[in-house]
C-alpha cells in the first residue's frame, strides 16, 4: 500500500469514526428529549386531573418544546385550551396531533367537541364518524355520546338516540350515557324513560351531585315523588358538592313555594355567593322576590334592578321592572 493509499484509508476511518460518533451522540440527546418529555407530559397529566390548569398548561408546552413529534402531548395541550375556552389554539393542537398520529381517535373526538361548542355541526359529525372509524377505539362511548348531541343540535332526535343507546350498548356501566338519554327524554316529555335513565345515571354514579339533582328534576316536572323526597334528592346533591349551582337553585324554588321565605333566602344566599356568575333571570327575579317578601327592600330592589337592566327584553326581565315600584307582601 503506498503513502497516499495509507493516507486516504486513514481519512475514511478517521470520518467513519466521527460520524458514529456523532449519530450515536445525537441518538442519545434524542433519547434523552424523549425521556424528558414523557416526564413532562406525565406531570402535566397529573396536574390536569387535579384541576391545576396552569401547571398542566406548562408541563405540556415543556413536554411539546422538548419532543414536538409527541401527538398525546398535543392532544392534551388540546384539551387545556379547550378548558380555557381558547378554541382557536385547541384546535391548533388536535389537528397537530391528528396529523402525527392518523388514527388517534381520541383527538378526533375532542376536535369534534370544539365544533359542536361552537356549532359547526356537520363538521363535528364528520370527527366524531371518524373517530368511530377506528376499530381498536377503546373508548367509543365519548365519540357515540358527542355525535348524540350533534345530531340532537339538529333536531335529529331519532339519530340522536340511536347514537346514546350505542354509547350505553359499548358501556353498559357509563353513567353519563344514561345521563344524555335522561335529558334528552326528560325535554321531550317522556316521563317514564327519563326517570328510567336518570335512575341508572345516579346508580352507577351514586358520587355525582348531578345525578341526584336529575332525579329530583325528573320527579318534580312530572309529580313522580313527595315534595320531601324531591329536597332529599336535591340535599344529597348538595352533601357531594355544597355548591352545585342547579340544586341549590331549585332548593331555594321549592322553599319558596313551601312559604319557607327565611330559609329559601338562606339557600339563595349561598348560591349568589358560590354561583353569581352562572346566575340567570330567574335566580334574580326569585331572590328579589324573596327578599322583598321579608321586607328588605333595598335589597330586593338590587336583585330586581340587575334582573330588568341584564334581560330588559325578557317577560322575567319587564316583570322585574314593574316589581321594583312595589311594596313588600
């Protein structure tokens, strides 16, 4: 072998050896992204399931900054906007993580629930149809439940059912299929099928605060039990959740129809300072009522005076007008 000959045999063994060893190091360090990604996204998993939206919101931009090709990072960061109301930058990531992993049912899911927030139905139907698509889907009773509702939003009521009972079919233990059925059922004044329903919600979710206000709900439209029966389903709503905002407001109306007038305005209390935010004409009109029954008149004339100005084109909002001139019961 000559000089040269040696010469280039060592060059390519001194660049084979290089690039091994630089593969190799970038091999690791994405190794290591990796690793520090699951890590991330694990936390961030954690945080979101203990209503700590911020943290979540933080481990999960980590987990998408160190490994930008993780779609279950994606879909979670999907899921946080969409918790903050932010659909623009949810959507952003479901599709993100749609376009990483084709068949990820679960974001096409979750897409669908951003268009069927916002309405855009026959888009929604289209995601949920193609998250069912997937036939190793191990949760297909969100997807069946969601096109439920999309159908319903429609008017669809027979396709809407037939969607619910599939939910139930694939899960005959998921509480919230037969919570879906219960109101449905129970706005189209099918009393029977919507106790049935909701009987079977509170059954297999005895820990839900919902499932006993659907049963008072259900019992109190149609005359099905005992005003004291009624309360005792709304107050063991309220035993799992002190304010669980729909109990608490109906308490305070049959209170008031009870001629309980301190006790409902203790109960109304309570829910204007857990539920303001969520509170509509009604609740106003019922407190200021309330309250001007028991002579507090300038109270009563601060709910009604928020009732008429908030719903002034409303029978409940012109009612409250004319109340605010009259004098205490």
């Amino acid at each position: 072998m000559t000089m040269n000959e040696t010469k280039n045999m060592f060059f390519i063994f001194a660049m084979i050896l290089l690039f091994s060893t630089t593969f190799s190091s970038c091999t690791e360090d994405k190794a290591k992204a990796i690793n520090a990604s699951r890590i991330s996204y694990d936390l961030g998993v954690n945080y979101f399931s203990s209503n700590k939206t911020r943290q979540a919101l933080e481990n999960f931009l980590k987990a998408v900054n160190e490994n930008p090709d993780f779609p279950e990072a994606h879909n979670a960061l999907g899921l946080v906007y969409f918790d903050m109301k932010d659909f623009s930058k949810s959507e952003e990531h479901f599709k993100k993580a749609i376009e990483l992993k084709p068949n990820y049912s679960e974001a096409y899911n979750n897409l669908g629930r951003i268009y069927l927030e916002n309405n855009k139905l026959d888009l929604a139907i289209e995601m949920f149809k193609k998250a069912l698509s997937n036939m190793v889907y191990r949760t297909p009773q969100y997807a069946y439940a969601n096109l439920g509702w999309a159908y319903y939003k429609k008017g669809l009521v027979k396709e809407a059912m037939e969607q619910f009972n599939s939910a139930v079919a694939s899960d005959p233990k998921w509480c919230l299929g037969y919570r879906s059925i219960g109101i449905v059922k129970l706005e189209q004044k099918e009393a029977l099928e919507a106790f049935m329903a909701f009987d079977k919600f509170r059954d297999y979710c005895p820990s839900e605060p919902e499932a006993h206000f659907r049963m008072a709900e259900v019992k109190s439209t149609f005359g099905l039990a005992p005003r004291e029966e009624i309360i005792s389903d709304l107050e063991k709503a309220l035993d799992l959740d002190h304010s669980f905002c729909p109990a608490r407001l109906m308490l305070a109306k049959l209170q008031d129809e009870d001629e309980n007038f301190s006790e409902a305005a203790g109960t109304i209390d309570i829910y204007f300072n857990n539920c303001h935010e969520k509170a509509g004409v009604d609740a106003y009109k019922l407190a200021g009522n309330l309250y001007q029954r028991l002579g507090l008149v300038s109270k009563a004339a601060a709910y009604f005076s928020v009732c008429a100005s908030k719903w002034p084109g409303s029978p409940e909002g012109r009612a409250c007008k004319d109340l605010l001139s009259k004098k205490p019961r």
